[in-house]
C-alpha cells in the first residue's frame, strides 16, 4: 500500500473504534456523575450544556494510543529512527492529556464555582511539559528548525530553537483549548489542522508522523459522531489540551511552524483575542473590544447561533489548511 494508503486506512480504523467504544464510555461517564459545569457569565446558550459528561477527550486519545504503539511497536522496542520519532507527539498527547484530566477534575470536585487548577500552576506545567518535547526535538530528533515558504534552505536557530519551540508548543495547546466551548467545533477544526500537517508530513516522506495524525484525524471523526450539535458528551481539557499540545509538536516536527496561524488560522485567532481583550481591559481599567472573549462568544452576543459559528469557522479553517498546504510546497 501506498503511504496515503495507509494513512487513510489508518484513520477508517481510529474512526471505527472511537465510534465504537464511544457509547460504552458516554454511559460509564454518566454513572459516575462526571457533568460539566458551566460559569454563570456565559451566554445563555451555554447553561443547556451543565450536566453532560466532560473528559471527553479519553474517547480519542485511547484509541490513538493503542493505534499507534501497535502500528510501531517493532520499530518502538528497537529503538529506530522512526518508531523513536512517533514517542514525541504521542508523549505530548499523554502529559497534556493528563494535565487536562487534573484540571477537568478539579472542576468537578468545584462544580459551584466551576474553577480548575489555579492557573499559573497549569501554566508551570505546562512550561515544564514543554520544555521537555522542545528539548528532545531539538537533541534527541534534530528536527529542521524551520522551513519559510519560497526558501530552498532550512533556517536554523540553533540552541534559541528551544524557547521557540516551547512558546509554540504552549501557545498552541491554550489555543485549541479556547477554540474548545461550541458543540464540534475544536474536533472539526482540530481534524482540519491534522490533516493538513499529515499531508506536509506525507510530502516531506515522514511517514510515521502523517500515519499518526491522520489516526488522529479518524479519532477526532470518531469523537464528532457524538460531540456534534447537540453534543452528547464535551471533550473538556483532557481532550482540548491534548490536542493543542500535540498539533504544535506535529507542526514543529515538519518544520513548517511559521504556517500554523495559517493552517490553524481560528485557533490563532481565538488565543490573540484573549490576549488583546485581557490587555485592552488592564490598559484602559475596564474598556473592552469584545463583547466577550475568546471571539467565537463575540459572535455568540452578536446574533450567530452556535451552529452557525461552527459552521462559518470551520469553512475558515477548512481555507486556511489548504492555503497553508499550498505555501508548504512552493
């Protein structure tokens, strides 16, 4: 089989399964009473949501795990150049998992207030996660520390690559985690952007990296079968975190970082929202430029309905992937 082939097939199996044991896991969350809780300032459209099960992010990163260490498992226990090279973005998608899960956690342990962890401690680990993956992408994996479309040459950066990588890798998983809140839209727009990293991955001949994220791609289809309007479950910051996390590591991994305000065009521009509302509001005590922040609750307040934000953003990103695409292969 070819390695598209593969990649596609791949991606069938993750979504069989996810769709599979999708049902069994939306019932065992329901029985041990794992309900979201919704802040009160939110728009109104939010309080339907309070009650159905959060951490549904378990849902794909189970069936991606297990994928994705049968799939490599020869090359894992030797120790090869491409089985040590799939470690890093699945590594990332477990520790930022399990940070999500902590915080999904401490949220129902504080369902009045519908707080997590304190977050500067999140912030910390997160930073320490980050560090860990910019570093063994760096010494360990050597990876190109950039390709600039129009280039024929990579830009290195040298030991700088480190925090380069480390900002991407914590930007990116705050981004996809406020681009999280409607029914589907992180999973369609999540899936968006793996798939146009897979096919990078695909052109540059790196197969074990475009294998695993579209086994993701199929996971997150997988997922959406139950997280699309209205959802049955909500993905949570074990799900959102996870994703993040690892979509900057992938990105990171082909060299083609510069394009991920591109190819991830909506989560960018969730997480510069936040930044600018957050910012405004100190610099003029009190003024806003949104109605609410990140910009997909703007719109929300405006007049969009849920389903038409997701749809609208998704159309964005679906742009953005090919442009992005198209700029990596100039």
């Amino acid at each position: 089989m070819t390695q598209p082939s593969v990649a596609l097939a791949l991606a069938a199996i993750a979504f069989i399964l996810t769709v599979i044991w999708g049902g069994p896991l939306i019932r065992i969350l329901r029985a041990l009473k794992m309900g979201d809780s919704i802040r009160l300032e939110l728009p109104d459209s939010y309080q339907a949501k309070a009650g159905k099960p959060t951490m549904g992010g378990v849902m794909i990163v189970l069936p991606v795990l297990l994928l994705t260490v049968l799939l490599n498992a020869v090359s894992l226990i030797g120790f090869s150049g491409q089985g040590l090279s799939v470690l890093v973005p699945l590594g990332t998608m477990l520790g930022f998992g399990a940070l999500g899960a902590v915080d999904d956690w401490e949220k129902l342990r504080n369902r009045a207030k519908g707080e997590g962890m304190k977050a500067r401690y999140k912030f910390l680990i997160q930073v320490a996660l980050a560090g860990l993956v910019a570093w063994g992408l760096y010494a360990v994996l050597d990876v190109p520390h950039m390709f600039f479309p129009g280039l024929s040459r990579t830009i290195n950066f040298g030991a700088f690559y480190i925090p380069i990588a480390m900002f991407i890798i914590v930007s990116s998983a705050n981004a996809i985690n406020f681009t999280d809140g409607l029914d589907g839209m992180a999973g369609l727009i999540s899936a968006t952007c793996f798939a146009a990293f897979g096919l990078i991955a695909i052109i540059q001949g790196q197969v074990f990296l475009a294998q695993f994220c579209f086994t993701l791609v199929g996971a997150l289809f997988g997922f959406l079968w139950f997280n699309v309007h209205p959802a049955m479950l909500i993905m949570g910051d074990t799900g959102s975190m996870a994703l993040g996390g690892t979509l900057g590591v992938v990105a990171l991994m082909t060299g083609h970082w510069i394009l991920y305000p591109i190819i991830a065009f909506i989560p960018f521009i969730q997480i510069l929202s936040v930044v600018i509302q957050v910012s405004y509001f100190k610099y003029t005590k009190g003024k806003r430029v949104f109605k609410m922040s990140p910009i997909h609750l703007h719109f929300e307040l405006s007049g969009w309905s849920e389903t038409q934000v997701v749809q609208r953003f998704w159309l964005i990103s679906l742009l953005g992937a090919m442009i992005g695409v198209a700029l990596a292969v100039v």
